[in-house]
C-alpha cells in the first residue's frame, strides 16, 4: 500500500456535513421503519428462535439490515447517542441470536431449509455474509463493539472450515469484507480465503442461469487476464474493490496491474459523465465501450457506491490521482442523486435523460420519480453506509505526509498533526487549511488539484490540474494554505465515438454535474433545448424550490422549433435542411444534477445539443 487512510478525518460542516446530519436524523431513522416494514428483522427473529418458513423478501433481505447497521455504526463513531446505541445493540443482538450454533448465518436459506451453499450462484449466502462482515468491522472500529465482530468471526471460522472448496458465490462482496475481517482481527485465513476467491473467479465454475452467460456472475474471465469490466455493474465493482484488498495484502503486483488496467478501461469506455456505471437494464449491467446511452442509462446507486470503494482501493494502492478524481466525481453525480435532498426518497436507477412522455412503468424508472424504497432496497443502505463514513475518504497519509484528497470543511487527524478545514466548496473552490498541531519536523501537505482545475493556486502560485500539488515545510501551528480550485461554468463535450451525446455538450462547474430540468423552463420542453454556440456561462442566483445555496448555472440557449412535419414519421430526406429550425433566444438554468426530481420528477437531460 502506497497511502494509509487518515482514520480521523472528520466533516465539521458545510455541504456535507448538511448531507450527513439529512442521512442520521433522517434517512437511517426512515431505513430502519422501512427494513423492519419488509421483514427483513422478522426474518432473524424467526431464525433465532429456529423456526422453519415464513421468510419475507429477497434472499438477500438481511443484507438490508447489515448495511443499515453498518451505518449506525459509522455514526455512532461520529457522535453516539442513546437512540442510536440502542438500536445498534437491539438489531446486533438479534443477529447474533440467528447465529446457527456452528456458525452459520443466511435467514433465507435457514427458513426455507434449502441445503446450504447448494445454489450459491443465486442465494447471497456469501453476499450476505460479507456485509454483516463489514458492519461488523465498522462496529469494532467505530465504537469498539464486539457483538457483531464475534458473530462475523464465527461466520468467517465456519467459512475457512466449512465451505465446500473451491466454490463461489454468484454475487461477489464478501471478498473485500473477508479482507477487512482479516484487518481488523489479523487471522489470516480470512484473508486467504479471499485470495482463493478471487483466483478461483473466472473459471467458469459457477452454473449458468437462464439466458445469461458467465460474464454476469463474473466468472468468464480471471481478474488477473481481464482487461475491462463486464457484466453486472455492482458485482463488478464490489469484486474489483476486493481483489484490489487481496493484491495489496498479498504484495500481489501482476494483480493490481491487471486492476488498474481495467479501472482505465472503465473510466475511458464505460462510465457516464456522472461516473454512473451500468447501461444495460437487462441483468443490471456493463454495456459494450461507449455504449452509455442517457435514458436508458442504469447507473444504479450501489454501483456508484461500489466504485467510490474500489477507487479509494486503487487510490490507496498507487497514490495517483486520477482514482481520487473519479471518487469524487462519483459522490456528487452518482451517489448523492440516489438520496433526495430530504433524506426521505430514493433513486436506484440514476437516467442521465428523461423525456417528455417517457413511460413511468417499473419502479425503478427515473420517469418515475424517487421512489419511499424499493422491494429490492439495496440502494438506500448503501448510500447510509458511505455517507456515515465519509470522513474516512478525506485524507491519507504516508512516510511523507499527509494527502487531502476531498475537500469537506472539517478537520484531518494525520501523522501526528492536526488540520483543519474551512471550504465553502463546492460552490465556491477556496479552500482553507490552517495547521492546528504538527510535528517539530518537515513534511509534506499534499493537495489534490481535480483533473478540471484549470487555473487553480495555491497561496497565489499556480497549482497543476490533474495531480497533487506538494507543499514540504516544517510547519507552525497556526500556519495557513490557501487553495483555489477556480470553480466556474464550463462545457464538456464527449468523444466521438459516444455517438449518442455527438453534437451536444453537458455544463459541469468544479465537481458537479449539471442538467437542464422542466420546472425552471415553463415557456419550452426540456427535450426542445438546446445551447447557444456563444452560450455565455454565469453563474445563477438561487432558483425557486431548492435550497438557496445551490449555484446554478445559466447559459443563452434556443428553442427548437416544433414544424409542421415533425408531427408525422419523425425523419426526413437526408438531403434537407441540416440545420434545426429555432425559436429566439432564450435563457436556460441548468441545476447540479444530484438535485433534480426534488420539485417533482419531470423532464430533464444532461446533453443538450449546441447549435
Ligand atoms: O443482488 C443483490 C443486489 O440487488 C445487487 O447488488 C443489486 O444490483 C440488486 O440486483
Ligand atoms: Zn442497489
């Protein structure tokens, strides 16, 4: 491991310390009334007192209740309070009550009596067990509890035991989860368990069901001769983010290469401008390179929470920046847009276009709106988890010094200093770091400086976009850094061969993505919009109906004009006019992309055409 994370990084305030104050009073609060309403803790409670049948929901329903208290946990590690501990303990106690007596643990297969581990390529036993593993983890290192951490434990010795050899489950998660177990309690046969997985993956071994081949559970090809992702987005991410635990572990070199390799891949042929990832609603996946169409885009929350863990692997793993640019271009466009701005509703699917008239049909259409939850709901606990630990993902530290990877106002506990954060970002791309304590000797602050900075400085000295700006000194305390990452309105245009957002271009400012959305333009169609070729970018005052702090951004923009044949067979001969006709001049408001669908859900797109 090239970076160790700074454990103690902490957001004080500022945008999202609002996020996390909406996900504790709000969202957990809500996940917990939800997970009990779907009988997900109905489940452990007829399993503890060894009851057959009667199981609700998926076969992955625990999981629900594992992620949930894995954010508890987190949160509980920001600031405990009676509510909370209470029910932590209550949830944690109950799961060790399902506990079978050798260890085992899966509701489902336990009430259903199914023979355990007799259809892993679809029961989430292992799936299941990694993310009680993970809560387990964050209970031990938050607050020191060792209810679930004895649970996991057990769980994990019937594992290395017990597991008939050589088998997997169709759904990765428990391989990172196996690594951390190993952290966290130093037995080495977790993490040896999860090296077997992750070399054994891609053999094929797993059955195939219904029409999808192998590449859907992963299992097509070793990670290791893999040069690209495939196949359902959250397992690949999930089982990337673990084998990238397992390689840096195991001092696995040809491994992490065969990672990176395929994280570039993704980056430059799979992942929608939002760092949303999955295109293909069939099986939840990975479409071809460059296939990111924007309506149909899947972009399922988890996925996005999925490659936040496995670039902060990979971030870890080699220092670079570019793992930390994605990281964060995934939080605010991929992740946060899964949450309203309530806490209370939630996206699984994540469109980057809904136009007028789409069809509303499945829940999980973002035609549809945010939706109270989801009978699969492995989104909502997803983000609760990620957002409770977020202070995690600030800072890392190393024999140099300290990184500060993501701007958050706060403060950063690392190798023996303490920094503290003041940040109006990322409205506004100033930000100040002040040394609190510091050791009596050099070392270095370094800076992330995201891929878009054009024109950043640091105390007035330009800083290079794309990589970290160093400062090495023997520091005071009370010095100060100023940073300005230059945040203003810019275009972004996609390559070519994403024929699909050819000719159109998306307004991004600092780290947000941007959309046009129906409620700030009642004269036209969204889907009619398109942007000036002199589109003058400004920024916006506030816009009604969303909080006024959120800085839009306004662009001179046209309408097309509705013709007379556009009513019938919507083409017409090549050889006409090339040219849309327009109506005069109009103002658009684009509006950060995670904050759509909070006045309604409506039409809204990220590319719009420039004409
Ligand atoms: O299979 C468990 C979870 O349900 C997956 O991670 C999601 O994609 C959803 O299918
Ligand atoms: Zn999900």
């Amino acid at each position: 491991m090239t970076l160790r994370p700074a454990r103690a990084g902490r957001v004080g305030g500022g945008f999202w310390a609002a996020r996390q104050r909406v996900n504790r009073d709000v969202t957990i609060p809500l996940g917990g009334t939800r997970i009990r309403e779907s009988g997900a803790f109905a489940n452990l409670e007829r399993a503890a007192r060894g009851s057959a049948g009667g199981h609700q929901g998926k076969v992955f329903a625990d999981s629900d209740v594992y992620k949930w208290l894995e954010a508890l946990a987190w949160e509980r590690g920001r600031a405990d309070n009676g509510v909370l501990a209470k029910a932590y303990e209550e949830a944690a106690g109950l799961v060790a009550a399902a506990q079978a007596p050798d260890g085992y643990l899966h509701t489902h297969t336990q009430l259903t009596g199914r023979e355990r581990y007799s259809d892993l390529a679809s029961s989430h036993e292992l799936y299941c067990a990694g993310h009680l593993m993970q809560a387990a983890v964050a209970g031990s290192r938050a607050v020191g509890d060792d209810t679930l951490l004895r649970v996991a434990t057990r769980l994990a010795d019937h594992l290395v035991k017990d597991l008939p050899a050589d088998t997997l489950d169709g759904h990765p998660e428990i391989e990172t989860a196996l690594a951390e177990l190993y952290r966290e309690t130093g037995t080495r046969p977790y993490l040896d368990l999860a090296a077997r997985m992750v070399t054994t993956r891609g053999g094929e071994t797993l059955p195939l069901k219904g029409h999808h081949g192998p590449g859907i559970r992963q299992d097509r090809v070793p990670l290791r001769r893999a040069t690209t992702v495939e196949g359902h987005a959250v397992r690949a991410v999930y089982l990337a983010a673990g084998a990238t635990d397992v390689a840096v572990e195991t001092a696995d070199e040809d491994l992490l290469a065969a990672l990176a390799r395929q994280w570039r891949d993704m980056v430059a042929t799979k992942t929608y401008l939002t760092g949303g990832l999955g295109s293909v609603w069939y099986g939840e996946q990975f479409g071809g390179p460059h296939e990111l169409t924007p309506e149909t885009a899947y972009c399922e929350t988890c996925a996005a929470v999925g490659s936040v863990q496995w670039a902060w692997r990979m971030l870890l793993a080699t220092g670079e920046a570019d793992f930390a640019d994605l990281m964060e271009r995934t939080l605010y466009n991929a992740v946060l847009p899964g949450l309203s701005l309530g806490g209370d509703r939630f996206f699984y699917v994540n469109a980057l276009r809904v136009r007028a008239g789409a069809n509303p049909d499945d829940r999980r259409a973002a035609a549809r709106g945010r939706q109270d939850w989801y009978g699969t709901a492995c989104c909502p606990p997803n983000v609760m988890r990620l957002f409770s630990s977020l202070g995690h993902y600030l800072a890392s530290e190393d024999e140099e010094g300290v990184q500060v990877h993501l701007y958050a106002s706060g403060e950063i506990r690392a190798r023996g200093a303490l920094l503290e954060v003041r940040t109006d970002y990322p409205w506004d791309g100033r930000v100040e770091i002040v040394v609190r304590e510091t050791p009596d000797r050099p070392w270095t602050l370094a800076l992330r400086i995201p891929a878009w900075a054009d024109g950043a400085g640091v105390d007035g000295q330009p800083a290079r976009a794309g990589g970290y700006h160093r400062v090495r000194r023997t520091w005071r305390p009370g010095d100060r850094i100023t940073l300005d990452l230059a945040v203003r309105p810019r275009l972004t245009a996609a390559v070519p061969r994403l024929d699909v957002a050819r000719g159109q271009v998306a307004v991004e400012r600092g780290p947000l993505v941007y959309c046009l959305e129906q409620p700030d333009h009642p004269g036209a169609i969204v889907d009619d919009l398109c942007v000036a070729a002199d589109p003058a970018l400004r920024d916006g005052s506030p816009v009604a109906g969303l909080p006024a702090e959120v800085v839009p951004v306004l662009a001179r923009g046209r309408v097309h004009a509705h013709r007379e044949d556009d009513a019938g067979f919507p083409y017409r001969s090549a050889d006409g006019p090339r040219e849309p006709e327009h109506t005069g001049p109009v103002d658009l408001t684009f509006v950060p992309y995670y904050a759509w669908a909070n006045r309604g859900a409506g039409p809204m797109t990220i590319w719009a055409p420039m004409h």
